[in-house]
C-alpha cells in the first residue's frame, strides 16, 4: 500500500482491530482482499493495527510487521441438535476470550460475522464480549446483499438479523442500505457506507520505481494523467505536452505529467530538462504534476546503482501508461512510433500530431472536428508544417485544445469509469471521506 505522505490519519483512542473469521488472506477472496487492504491502509497511516482471526490462521508473514496477529477457536461444524450445548459452550469460551483481545482496542472492525449463518457462533460471542466492553465501538462490514428478514426468528439465527449496542453496520453500497436496513430492523441512519477501494501498485505487485513515482505524483487524486516516454531533444516538442497540461489545469482540472526521459546526463540535455521544469512552474505545474524521471530521486535506483538520467526500465513505462488515460504525441516527426502503440494497449485517450499526415496510418482519418474513429488530432506542427502562429493566440489555443480534451476524456465511458474508480475508490479518497471519520 503506497500512499501520499501528506495524507493524515483520524485520531483513535487505542488501537484498531480489523477482525475475521480467515485461515489465509487468498486475493481470490474479496473479503480477505479487504481486510488485507484495510490492515495495510490503517497501518501506513500511523494507527496501531491488530489483527483477530481464527487459531487456522498460518500467514502473518503477509502483513506488515509490527501487526500483531490474535487468535480465537475456529468453531467445529455442524454443532449439536439438542439444545446447541456445543454452540452455548463455544459462545461463552470464545467471548471471554475476545473480551481480553480487545480489551486495549477502542474500535473493531469486523468483516461478515454479524451476516453469514456459518459464523452464528462467532456472532454470538461478539455480542457477549461486546456487552462487557462498554469502551469499544463496533464497525461490522456487510460483503454480501441484503436478504429476507424471516418472520420468526428465534435464537440463535436472530443473530444475523439484529443489529447491536455501540456499532453500526457498515455497507459497500447505498443504493441497498434501505433493504439491510430492514433485514437487520435498524435504522438507515446506523447503516455507514464505505466503498471497497484499490491500490493495483500493491495488487499487481509494480515494480518498486513505478510505485515511487507514482506515489510522488498522487496519481490517484488527479483528474488527467499522461505519460510521455522521450528524449527531451526539440523534435520531441516535449513543451507542447506540458503546455497542454497545463492548460487542462487552467481549465480546473487536476493534472499530471510523468516524462520518462531517457539519456539525459548530458549537460545540454540536462539543461533542456531545466528549461521545461522552469516551463511547467510557470504554467502553475507543481514538482509533482510536471515529474522528469531523470531529475526524479529514487529510493530504488540508489539502492540498485541504475543511472535513471539514462532511462527508465520498460516495465516501468508499461506500469504508469497502464495508470494514466491520456497520452500526447507532440513530435515533428515519427515513422511507427512504439510508445504510440504502446499507450493504444494501455487504453489511453491518444493525441496525435495532425501536421504528421503519417500518423493517419495508424490513427485514422478524421471524421468530425479533430476526432478520428481511435484517436484525437491537435496541431503540433512538423518539419513539412510548421506553425507559425496561434489563432487568436498560443494561449488560446492550448485552452480551448485542452476543452476538447477534457471533452473527449469525459465522453469516453470506458475511460470516464476508469477516472472515476481511479479517484474515488483510492485508498487515499474512501479513507478521508469515508472509513476514517468512522474510527473511535
């Protein structure tokens, strides 16, 4: 997990128990794949994290190492027709226990074990440990929808139909609330919504550049994201990506630009490098929303001796392209560009050069305005077709071009879903609106 360093945690007044029923934490399974997820967030942000799961459980190695790993009995199945003298005698061993692993904990996030049938035992025990912890707020997580309330409920199915003192049921949609609502005979407002979120960094295990870089640019609170992998030499025109970035800011975007350049030690490249970071300032780009990977100081590349002013490892490339929606190809002049390929694999929204009628080859003729039926069209110039004037002016220009970027971007729904999910299913985003106001 891999967040901004200026992202604060909420104050707790003790420690935060993330609680399942788990004997491994297999991906495949999204409710080990949240609890994983929430363990790691809450651990990253400073909260002192415990982890309660069943004795079965055989891999603390997966969690950060200062999580402490506590254990209570797995229940045996199936239990005892007569009377459920198995199940009483599980409820008030484990309770007890739970009451002492919980003890230093002032709020307990448990994932399902108030709603499936096959935890009823666990269920029990929480609300017999719960009723002698008047300190400890209860968040229990609902995985699955909502079902029936049955009309006669007895002990001790009642519990999975019954809300509890001191918590509220936490929900993964709104649109169901009103139905777990009425499932559970609570009211709307003891229901808390908290989306699943993703950090695909961690789950697609990048490679630890790629992670950095995008750690430093926020990539997840930004709004546009392109990646440019170059030489800053001037036929890659690499000012007029910037420009363009910084106009979409200028239109009330959140932007970045992430310039993956390559074979920058020398010194007249390395002042061009200079030229464009004084450029983006100016344009009112920030350090992270205008990062040049050969000025970029990596943890990783220090440690392994690699020159990053020589380049970037491809896979880093392929890593951010696959992070970032729009990819601008400004050059003056291209055959079959690969990194052009390689942002059409990755699903960005590509801009090319409309003065290289080269690139009609590969993008397509234009159909309505700069639109072809693959990609956009901007007028960058070229060696044959050089610009040598903006109407009404070059600020205008980059303006009205980035409206039409925006436009399009928003227009796309495949891309439009990907922003969203990318921004509003962070861990940064459901932590600050969402999960963090709920710890005690």
């Amino acid at each position: 997990m891999q967040l901004p360093t200026k992202l604060s945690a909420f104050p707790t007044q003790g420690k935060v128990a993330v609680m399942a029923a788990l004997a491994n934490l297999e991906p495949s399974y999204s409710v080990a794949a949240v609890a994983d997820g929430q363990i790691k967030l809450l651990k990253e942000l400073g909260h002192e994290v415990v982890f309660v799961t069943t004795d079965d459980f055989r891999e603390a190695d997966k969690l950060p190492s200062d999580v402490e790993v506590r254990q209570y009995p797995r229940p045996a199945f199936p239990f005892s027709a007569e009377g459920y003298a198995d199940f009483n005698t599980y409820v008030a061993i484990t309770s007890k226990l739970l009451r002492q692993l919980l003890a230093d904990c002032s709020t307990c996030i448990t994932h399902d074990l108030l709603f499936l049938t096959d935890f009823l035992p666990i269920n029990w025990a929480i609300r017999k440990a719960g009723a002698k912890l008047p300190s400890l707020h209860w968040l229990h997580w609902i995985h699955s929808g909502p079902s029936s309330r049955p009309q006669n409920l007895e002990y001790p199915l009642a519990g999975c139909y019954s809300g509890m003192e001191r918590s509220e049921l936490v929900y993964v949609n709104r649109t169901d609330v009103p139905a777990l609502a009425d499932m559970f005979n609570v009211p709307e407002t003891n229901i808390r919504v908290v989306h699943n979120f993703l950090d695909p960094t961690s789950i697609y295990e990048f490679h630890p550049l790629s992670t950095e870089l995008l750690r430093h640019i926020d990539y997840q609170s930004a709004d546009v994201v392109a990646v440019y992998p170059t030489r800053t030499t001037p036929a890659k025109q690499v000012d007029k990506a910037v420009k363009l970035m910084g106009a979409v800011k200028a239109n009330g975007l959140s932007p970045r630009i992430v310039v993956c350049n390559s074979y920058s030690n020398a010194d007249g490249e390395k002042k061009q490098v200079e030229e464009l970071s004084e450029l983006a300032k100016l344009l009112g780009l920030s350090e992270s929303e205008c990062v040049f990977t050969s000025a970029f100081e990596s943890s990783w590349a220090k440690e392994c001796g690699h020159d990053i002013q020589l380049g970037v490892p491809r896979r880093v490339v392929g890593e951010l392209m696959q992070m970032s929606d729009v990819f601008v190809l400004p050059s003056v002049s291209e055959g079959c560009s690969l990194i052009m390929l390689e942002a059409a694999m990755a699903k960005n929204l590509v801009v090319l050069n409309d003065d290289l009628k080269s690139l009609t080859e590969f993008g397509g003729q234009k159909l309505n305005g700069p639109a072809s039926a693959r990609c956009l069209y901007f007028s960058f110039g070229s060696v044959s077709r050089p610009i040598s004037q903006y109407h009404p002016s070059e600020e205008q220009w980059y303006l009205d071009h980035a409206r039409s970027l925006i436009s399009h971007l928003e227009s796309d729904q495949s891309l439009e879903f990907f922003r969203h999910v990318r921004k509003r299913h962070s861990p940064r985003w459901v932590y600050l609106n969402q999960l963090g106001p709920l710890l005690h």
